[in-house]
C-alpha cells in the first residue's frame, strides 16, 4: 500500500505522518510514538508530549494541534522543553498550554503536512 494517506502496517498512523515522525510504516515500532504525560510542574497539573521528527523529511511538517470537542482543531499552545538529535531523528518535548490552566476536556492529535 502507498500513498500519504495509506497505513501498511495498520498501526493508525497514515504513511505522510510516519514519513515526518521519521517511523517505517512497513513495520511497528511502540517506543517511537508519541507520547503525553501527566506531570506536575511548579505545583500545577502539566501536559507534557514527547515525539520524534524525521531531521531528513524536509518536505514535510508535523504540527501539534488540539481540540476541546473533536470537531475544530486549532495549533496547541506549547513551550520547547527539550530537542535532542540521534540517528537522523529529533526528539522534542513540548509542554502543552504552558501559560494556561489544563482544560478537563483536551484532545491532541500530530498532524502531517506537504510543504
């Protein structure tokens, strides 16, 4: 199977978006996914996302979007914690909605784009 939108491997992540995260999507690979957690920082509760970016994939981006009810998605709000580059990946952490209290209903989703 190919094309962007096509999932070979049947793990939910279409080819463009495992292209940019810098994944195969013949095969899986669960310690490369992206990741939230629930932590605390300076005593509040914090979304923190972990993921990796393709450093080759030049012709495509990945952008963090959010949404409080699945139907409008906007960019997330989020402060660069860390960047760390191996093996032709970069793996960000991000801190989502830092300078805002977490809402009880937040979805998140990593989308892929042609540039």
């Amino acid at each position: 199977m190919s094309g962007d939108a096509a999932d070979p491997n049947q793990n939910g992540l279409p080819n463009l978006l495992e292209y940019a995260l810098g994944l195969d999507p013949r095969t899986s690979d669960p310690a490369l996914l992206p990741r939230l957690q629930i932590t605390s920082i300076s005593g509040q509760p914090a979304a923190v996302f972990t993921y990796t970016i393709s450093s080759t994939a030049i012709d495509a981006a990945v952008v963090l979007e959010e949404s409080t009810d699945l139907k409008t998605w906007t960019g997330a709000n989020t402060q660069q914690l860390s960047r760390t580059s191996s093996g032709g990946r970069d793996t960000l952490v991000v801190r989502v909605r830092p300078s805002e209290p977490l809402l009880p209903q937040l979805y998140l989703r990593l989308k892929a784009q042609r540039l």
